[in-house]
C-alpha cells in the first residue's frame, strides 16, 4: 500500500487541494481523499511538490515510422510529407524494430501509459507484446485502386487477426478521406463500424482541404486521377467519413488543423462518440499552423491528444503536447488540458475500466508534475513528468 499526496491531486476530471490517493500492492486505487487545508506531516504518507495526476494516455501515434525522425523536412506541407513517407518507410526491418522498443521507452518514460497506435505492417506485434504500455492498434489501410479493394481488406484482417492472437486489441480505420478508393473507405469504415471503434486523419492540411473544395492542387498532383472517382461528392473531407460511419462507433477525428464550425455541426449531427484528437506538435512541424482549439473549447468537443510520430515530431510527449497547447490557448485552462491527457484519451480508447481517472478500482499509473505556476495554475517551460508508479 502506498499514500501518495501533493499540493493538488488530478483526479481525471478536477483538481483537489492537498490530496491524497491512497493505493494497494498492485497499484490500483483503494480511496482518494484530501490532508485539509494545512499540510501536515502524516505517518506513511509520501508528499511531493506538484501536482499528482493519472498516467498520460497518447491517442494517436506512429511507432512504426520511429525510424524517420529528423528524415522529413519541418515546415514543407502534406503533399510533400506525403511522399517523404512512401519514399522511407520500408527501410531495413531490425533498424525499424529497433527504433519502436527506442521509441517505446521513451514514452514510457515520459509518463504514458497507453497509445492507439496506428500500424500497417505486423512488424510491431513483437515490441507491443514485450511493452508495459497498453496499445489499441489501428491496422491502417490506404490504396486509391478500386480493383485492390478487396485485397487490401484481406491484409488488414490478416494483420488484426495476428494482433488479437498475441491479446493485442485492434480495428480496422482508413488512413484518410483522400488516400481510399470509395470501394476500399466503405469497406474499411464497415470493418471499424464492427470493431466498434474508428481513428481516422482528418481535415488535417490545406492541400486536403483544396482538394475536396477545388478538385485541384498538389494533393490533387500526387495522388493522380484516381481521386477524380470520388472528390466531386463532397465538398470537404469530413463528409466522406460521415457518410459511413456508424452513429454508436466511437469515432475518433485526428488533427482536425482545419475543421471549423461547419465540419464539428456535420459531426455532432451523426456521430455522438466523437473524440477530435490533437497533435500539436505534429500540426506545427508539418504545416507550422494548430487547429482552433477556441473554437473546439466552445463547443464542450470531447478532446484528446496524441503525439503522432517520430516522422513529424521531435518528441513523443504529451507534456510537450500541452505546453504548446498552454500556450497558445492560455484561456483553455489547466484542468481542461491534463482532462483531455488522461480520462479523455483513455474513454477514447475504451480503455476508462481501467485507466484515465482515480476512482476506486483503477490501475492508472501515477505521475508528478513539476516546477508549475501554482498562483496562475498554469505549466511553465520548466515543467516536468516524473513516474511515481
């Protein structure tokens, strides 16, 4: 049994002064509670300077590309990026693995407990196997010829199949509204409808956006023709994912740089299980622009936070994720923020039995955040994550 207390406690949902969360030998939560108002000392009972909170859940991630950090030039836009990715990522698969278990420590030292990780190959089973996070895998597909539909749905089961035999959980999501043919995104959206569970990029750059409303620019020139097949339906990408999806399938949005009032109304009228998660430091590292989380904030949008992978990002750190975010959107608040960090992420995931919050029962990691501006209740660029258990 361990107490455990700090200035503020996070339950997962509000702050609490001088808190104390008391656990047993398996780390789970036995109460929660509360010194007073004067901090006193207490037999038994370990006090740290900072905030307590739940472990980090990272909604959104590329293990598979860990490979690729520092490759892709910061700053060049998602045609470019785009075709960065198709050029390295079959590279040598030991140097791949080997980057993953790198990859994987790192998070685990920066305070995360679970990761809905998107993956296309079965080349990470081995590393979420021997992992102490948990991951959901999204067994991702992309492949703008119809006549491969069927094929490519044939893999992707094949690859869950092999995830869920090692007790691995995984689905089937699309990669994006423009990288599918509409035989494969209707195929692909059914088999994450039966899953029960969706993550999907969406509305994420400025050459997306064009091509949905202009049938033109550079998204338009790298993919080629076969988007003629299905752009003149819609007029942004958010219409094509809704026109599959299940109103009860958790549907998780990625990125969402440029979805505005029209696209998160479209949303809410089909899909009440919507989580819109944000990758900050992906967005300015591919585009050098965030999505308007004011206008998310507004609209009470059910939000979590990934960190996208070593391809688009210099770190795989929530609390970097919201530092940017902090700062940016100072009006946002802190226990917004670390809401969306930790229960936010883990009801995404379908992970909340579990992980996220305090409550009795839990097993959701304890972590200690440092050097915060108590007075403002607000991060400083000094602030740090500590793993207490």
């Amino acid at each position: 049994m361990r107490l455990i207390s700090g200035h503020y406690i996070f339950t997962g949902r509000e702050f609490i002064r001088n808190g104390i969360v008391e656990t047993d030998s398996a780390g789970r939560i036995a109460s929660l509670g509360s010194l007073g108002d004067s901090i006193v000392e207490r037999e038994s009972v370990e006090f740290f300077n900072g905030i307590i909170i739940p472990g980090f859940v990272n909604a959104h991630c590329h293990i598979e590309l860990s490979h690729m950090k520092g490759v892709i030039p910061e700053k060049s836009g998602m045609s470019a990026f785009c075709k960065s990715i198709m050029s390295y990522r079959n590279s040598d698969a030991d140097r791949q693995l080997s980057a993953m278990y790198e990859a994987d420590k790192l998070m685990e030292n920066e305070g995360i407990v679970a990761v809905g990780d998107i993956s296309n190959r079965y080349l990470s089973i081995r590393m979420k196997k021997d992992s102490r996070l948990i991951y959901h895998t999204f067994v991702e597909t992309f492949n703008l010829d119809p006549r491969l539909a069927g094929e490519v749905i044939s893999m992707s089961k094949d690859i869950r199949r092999s995830f869920e035999k090692e007790g691995l959980r995984a689905s089937i999501s699309p990669h994006a509204p423009y990288s599918l043919s509409e035989k494969l995104f209707e195929m692909s959206v059914s088999e994450g409808n039966r899953d029960g569970i969706v993550s999907i990029h969406n509305e994420e750059s400025i050459d997306e956006m064009e091509l949905f409303a202009d049938k033109k620019g550079k998204m338009r020139d790298l993919f080629g023709k076969n988007t003629d097949l299905f752009i003149h339906e819609y007029d942004r990408p958010i219409q094509r994912i809704l026109k599959y999806i299940a109103p009860e399938t958790s549907m998780m949005l990625v990125h969402n740089t440029h979805t505005n009032e029209q696209g998160i109304e479209l949303a809410l009228k089909r899909n009440k299980k919507t989580t819109w998660v944000l990758c900050p430091a992906s967005n300015l590292y591919i585009e050098n622009c965030l999505p308007d989380v004011s206008l998310f904030s507004k609209h009470k949008l059910h939000i979590a936070l990934g960190t996208d992978g070593f391809s688009s990002n210099t770190k795989l750190s929530i609390l970097n994720e919201l530092k940017i975010l902090d700062s940016a959107f100072p009006e946002t608040g802190l226990q917004n923020l670390l809401r969306w960090a930790t229960l936010n992420g883990a009801e995404a995931l379908n992970l909340n039995e579990e992980l996220g919050s305090f409550d009795t029962g839990k097993r959701p990691g304890i972590l200690l955040l440092t050097d915060i501006d108590f007075k403002n209740m607000k991060l400083t660029e000094n602030s740090r994550v500590k793993r207490l258990m």
